[in-house]
C-alpha cells in the first residue's frame, strides 16, 4: 500500500512495521491519503497540543478544513491522546478538558467528521494504517 503524506506535514508518521511504502505529495484535504485514491479519502492528524489549541484559537480555520474533508467518502481526524490522558487535562493550554470533548462531539456530529482519540502518537499510527487499509480495499473494489 502506498500512503500519501501531505507536504506540510512536519513530523509524519513513519507506519514503522505495517508494510507501506510513504511518498509524499501536497493533498487537497488532510495529512493521509491512499496513491490513487487522493480525491476519496483522507485523514487529518492532530497531536494533542495541537487539537487543543485548534479547539480554542483556530476554531474557524480549522472549520474550513472539516468542510473539505466533508467531500470525501472516508475522513476522519486522529488525535494522538487517549480520553484518560485528556480528562486529566495534561496539556499545556487553561483550556477545560469538558471543553474539548465537546468540541469533539461537536465535529463528530454536527460537522459529520468521526473524531478518533488514539491514545498515542504510536497507536494513533497503527490505527490510521488499519483505516486507510480498510477505505482502500472498498474503494478499489469499486
């Protein structure tokens, strides 16, 4: 499988041991895509300092982005913190984690983009990998 990384990403992931091969090229919407498959399906990764401060500072920037995503057939946002580790608030923004959850059901449900919190940047990898898999054997099949 060939994974797309978005030109801007500055730290990509590396999906060390599943199996891909990563190239990299600028993407419409999102950070992850399929070769291919660009124009259907996409992911955008967040670490947790920066969900969070989109939560508050950029809120309409980042709006903007989701409208994109919106277009394609399989999108989602995978945030690199688990839901303990952001209940506990141990990020670096005063902003409370009730807030946060719910502007994650909030672009979950009202912008109709899923929201994943992966628990880490590692898991956060492995599950990107097993969604892009699984939108590429639908997609291509079709």
């Amino acid at each position: 499988m060939r994974i797309v990384v978005d030109t801007r990403e500055q730290v990509p992931w590396t999906f060390e041991g599943q199996d891909v091969e990563l190239v990299r090229a600028k993407l419409n919407a999102g950070d992850y895509s399929i070769d291919g498959l660009e124009h259907r399906i996409a992911i955008e990764r967040k670490s947790m300092e920066d969900f969070v401060g989109t939560a508050m500072k950029s809120r309409t920037r980042f709006y903007r982005e989701l409208e994109l995503l919106r277009a394609y057939d399989f999108r989602c946002v995978i945030v690199e913190v688990g839901v303990t580790e952001l209940m506990h608030g141990n990020y670096r923004s005063s902003v409370p984690p009730a807030a946060v959850l719910g502007f994650i059901a909030e672009i979950t449900v009202r912008q109709r983009v899923p929201v994943h919190l992966a628990g880490s940047r590692a898991e956060a990898q492995v599950l990107a990998g097993a969604f892009l898999r699984a939108a590429a054997k639908i997609f291509s099949n079709q």
